[in-house]
C-alpha cells in the first residue's frame, strides 16, 4: 500500500507517541537503576548523576549471579525437553499411520484444558514425594511436555512432502533416522521459533519455582526479585530496579532477536 | 517363511499377506507410542493423574501434611459457595476479566493495525510494542510497584501537577483491582500484539489493492477487510487473554497480596492461599475444580465457535 505523506506523518507521530507511552514504564526504571537514592526520592526521571551502586548492592544482597544460573539452567531444560518430546509426538502424529492415534491427539487437545494451576496442590505433592522440592529436575519436570509445541510442530512437518518419506523408506531408512536426518533440519525454523517461546515462558514462571524451591541454592531468578522486593525499604528504589533490570534484559535481549521469528511462527500455530 | 515357499501359492499368498501387514501395522503401532511415550507419560504424571487427584481431594478434608482424613462428600463444594471470601474472589476474578480483556484487545489491536504498514524503521517500533513480552511477571509488577507508589509514584506526581490528590492506587478497596488491571494489560500487549501482527500480515495484498480501485477509504478496507479477515485471530487472543486472566497469579503476589480487604484477590491467588498457607487441600481443590470447569468452558467455547462463526481464507 502506498500513502500519501500527510498519512506517512499521522502514521509516525502515532507509532512514535504509542511506543514512548508503552516503553516508559522499562524507560523509568532504567534510569532509576543508575540513579543515587536522592535522586529517586526527589522523582528525577534521568539520575543526575550515573552509578552502578544500585547494581552492586542487588548483588551484595543476594546471590543474583546463582539465581541467574539457575534460571538459565531450567530454561535450557525445559527449552530442550520440549523440543525433543514434541518434535518426537508431531512426528507421530505426522508419519505414523496407526490405530488409536486419534485417540491419543485428543488426550493432547485435552490437555489444553487442564489448566497448571488448578492442578498444583498434587503436583506439588508429587514433586515432594519424590523427593525432588528444591532440585533443578524438581522445578523442570512438570514442563518437558507440551501440547501448544506438537501442534505447533505438526503444522510444519504436514507441509513436508510424504514423497520425501517413501523415498527414504526405499533407501531404507528407518522412522528415527527420517526423523533425525530429515524432518528436522527441514522444521530448523519452527524448531527455533518454539526454543525461544519456551525459553522465555520458562524464564518467567513465577508460580511453580515459588512453591517447589525453599532456599537460595536452586531459587530462580525471578523468586530472587520477589525478595529483593519485598526487603525494599523506602529510599532502595534503585536497588530493586537494578534487581529488575538484571531479570528483564536477558529476556528482552532474546525477544528483540527473535521477535520476527516468534511473529510468524505463533501467528501460525495459533490458527492451526 | 522361507520353508513354507514350498506350498501351493494360491494356499498361503493371502494369509501370509495378511500376516504380513499385521505385523506391519502393529509396528508401526509400536513405533507411534514409542514416538510418543515421552509426552503421554510426562502428561498421565503432570496433567491427568494431578487433575483426578484434585477431584479427589476435593471430596475430603485433609490434615496438615496434606493427607485426606475425612470423606466430606459435595460439603467442600457448599462450604466454598457459603464463603463469602470464595464469593468475593470469583466476583473480582470475572470483573478483572472484564477490565483486562477489552483494553487488552483493543489497544493491542491498535498498535498492529499502525504497525502494519510498510515503512522505514517499523521494525524497531514493532520490536518495542513486543517488549513486553520479555518482561516477566515479576520485573513487570517491580515497574507497576514504583509507578504506582502513592508518594514518589510517577502516576501520583503526575496527578499532582494536575492539582489532583493522592490516590493509593493498590492499598485503596476501590482502585486496587483496576490498578492491577492496569498493569496486567500492559503487561499482555506484547503478546496480544505479536499475534495479531503476525495475523494482519497473513492477509491477501491482492484484498486491498482491489478495494483501492474501487475507491474505498482507509477505515472502511479497515471495517470490511482488516477485520472479518482477522476475525480467526482476534477470536483466538480474546481466549487465551480471558484464560490467562483466570490464571493470573504474579502480579497478585507482588503487588497486593489480594488485598486491600481481598478486593484483589483472584481465584489462583485463592487456591495458593487456601492450599499453602491455611493447608486445607480439600477446599483449595474444590476451588481448583471451580477453576477448571470455568476454563473448560472457555476452551469448548473456542474450539465450537472458532470454528463455525470464523471466516477462513
């Protein structure tokens, strides 16, 4: 579509004014993590002048670098566990042709429908009968397997050709190994699109790591701001904000990376 | 098989055919549930076994350590419709529904329809009307925290310059669950916007340039084409927001802890309280079925309606 010049301006002033109202509140708390504490007490939008203090007594006070290796650990768990179980479902659901199938997607459908929250109370029993409240497998397990990422999957492994298949079944390749040398490198895009999705849900739990960690060793990041948070007195504004910043920009980091990705690849799976 | 090549042909062809496609499809039987072992285990554990246990408990009193001691039938069921908290959490849980899910969907829309076009640099605006996508729940409530402190608050000093007072936007019974509305809308769009834009771009070019010849305005392309085309994606985000908004539990925790005088406090909110604080697993269950059944229906209704009332291209 080609537009007139007065629309290309309307178009900018209104694109422009809607992403400075939308960032502010990031914006602000940008600023305020390299702020002094008068500063923020005085409400300075930008610190009059800039320091790392904030960010050093967020680390001083809690032990900001485990909690973030924590949380890459888990996401990266979770991240492979579902590429790996989902890819293997779509697969199935795909390839192989047998008895029951559709029986076992609808139990996948039903899935959808059990929200994780309303069934928390056993599996936080599970979890503990195992012996596995405040491990890393503890805050991972519940998450390896989704249903969003085979139907995702299934999508683009419909759109392979099956002549692909029957080719490689003369050459006498077996199921697995189609799989492995063929499907996949062909799907390497949606693959990455529901890593990064993944990673990022897994990223921001906040329910479950609050629920099955108890102590700073296997606590994630996010839990870790919630104490940094709830210890702020009045004038550590700043402190919390660096807390926050040091949680958001991994994040938004892989969100602006993959944002184009995770457009397409969402808009497509939502539709099905 | 080998031996048996002896017999007459017309004997054994048919049965060791037969055979051998049995053989064949069980399989291929064997090999589906060994692709997809992993997932259904994983599912029977965390989704299924979890979801039959809830309704269980849901039927007994429990002790301390979370064990059922008494069978207490549907009493559960009538103790939460009596409880006035209960009641209270539903009420605010469906008008948070209410506030999150219009201001979601339309400023999320919005923001697509303007980031739609082709120009120079939309990506970066696209990049930022995502952002919050990347923000957690909890970075996210740290933002809302500040802005909405009743002193050093940016809201508030904005106000004040306005020569309006202070308003204790999360400590005071009448703002405090618009406030957390507020918060979570903004804390939606990213997502709501990066599937709606990824919908707007699936939509045939060739649509508007033919109603360009015929004449047709920017806002009437936009009432006949932009929207009934989108309509199987604006369906879907409007579910997943008002599912999202009946699952919303970290912005709660951060921000009010339910409070003031429980204004805010959500059924998950409820659940966890009821469950990990005051350990009535039997109650906190039945408040958990509740919960489901709602979402179930949400669900059903998506599914049935997304697919009748929904234009396909």
């Amino acid at each position: 579509m080609r537009l007139a010049l007065s629309n290309k301006i309307i178009l900018y002033l209104l694109l422009t004014l809607s992403a400075v109202i939308l960032f502010l509140p990031i914006l602000f708390a940008f600023f305020m993590s390299f702020m002094g504490s008068q500063d923020a007490l005085l409400g300075k939008i930008l610190p009059s002048h800039w320091t790392l203090e904030n960010y050093e007594e967020a680390f001083r006070r809690l032990p900001l670098l485990r909690f973030l290796f924590n949380s890459v650990l888990i996401s990266l768990m979770i991240m492979i566990g579902q590429l790996i179980f989902s890819s293997l479902a779509a697969y199935a659901f795909v390839f192989l042709k047998f008895k029951g199938r559709e029986t076992l997607f609808f139990l996948f459908v039903a899935t959808m429908m059990i929200p994780f929250e309303a069934s928390i109370i056993p599996n936080f029993q599970t979890i503990k009968a195992l012996n596995l409240i405040d491990t890393y497998p503890g805050l991972a397990l519940p998450f390896l397997a989704t249903a969003f990422g085979t139907f995702l999957l299934r999508q683009t492994f419909k759109q392979i050709p099956i002549e692909l298949r029957e080719a490689s079944e003369i050459a006498g390749k077996g199921h697995f190994k189609f799989y492995l040398t063929v499907v996949l490198p062909i799907a390497k895009s949606s693959l990455v699109t529901l890593g990064i999705y993944s990673f990022l849900s897994a990223w921001n739990m906040y329910l479950w790591p609050l629920l099955s960690t108890t102590n700073d060793q296997v606590r994630t990041v996010q839990i870790g701001l919630k104490e940094l948070q709830s210890q702020e007195q009045v004038n550590q504004w700043g402190v919390v904000m660096a807390g926050a910043m040091v949680v958001a920009i991994p994040t938004l980091i892989l969100l602006f990376i993959g944002q184009k990705k995770l457009q397409k690849g969402l808009a497509e799976g939502a539709l099905k | 098989m080998i031996t048996e090549e002896v017999m007459p042909l017309n004997y054994t062809e048919p049965i060791e055919f037969g055979k051998a496609k049995r053989k064949q499809r069980r399989k291929i039987l064997l090999k589906g549930l060994l692709f997809l072992a992993p997932s259904i285990i994983l599912f029977s554990i965390f989704v299924f076994y979890p979801m039959i246990r809830t309704i269980y408990l849901s039927f007994f009193l429990t002790n301390q350590a979370g064990a059922t001691t008494v069978y207490v039938g549907l009493q559960n069921y009538m103790d939460i419709f009596t409880s006035p908290i209960f009641l209270k959490s539903l009420k605010s849980t469906f008008l948070f529904v209410l506030y999150t899910l219009p201001g979601t969907i339309i400023l999320s829309l919005f923001l697509a329809v303007i980031a739609n076009e082709k120009l120079k640099g939309i990506d970066f605006f696209r990049m930022i009307f995502s952002s919050s996508m990347g923000v957690s729940v909890a970075a996210a409530s740290v933002f809302w925290m500040f802005l909405f402190h009743p002193s050093i608050g940016f809201i508030n000093r904005g106000l004040a310059a306005l020569g309006i007072a202070k308003i204790g936007w999360l400590t005071d019974p009448h703002w405090a669950l618009l406030s957390v509305s507020i918060s979570t809308i903004w804390m939606n769009i990213g997502f709501t916007f990066l599937i709606l834009l990824g919908g707007l771009q699936s939509i045939d070019s060739h649509l508007y340039e033919s109603a360009a010849i015929d004449g047709a305005g920017y806002f009437y392309k936009l009432r006949r084409i932009t929207l009934p085309m989108l309509s199987p994606t604006l369906f879907f985000v409007m579910t997943v927001s008002v599912i999202n908004a009946f699952q919303t539990f970290g912005q709660i925790d951060m921000l009010t802890k339910g409070g003031p005088s429980n204004e805010t406090n959500l059924i998950v909110y409820g659940i966890y309280r009821e469950a990990f604080v005051n350990y009535q697993y039997g109650s906190a269950s039945a408040e958990a079925i509740i919960l489901f059944i709602i979402i179930l229906i949400m669900t059903l209704v998506q599914f049935k309606v997304g697919e009748r009332k929904v234009h396909y291209q």
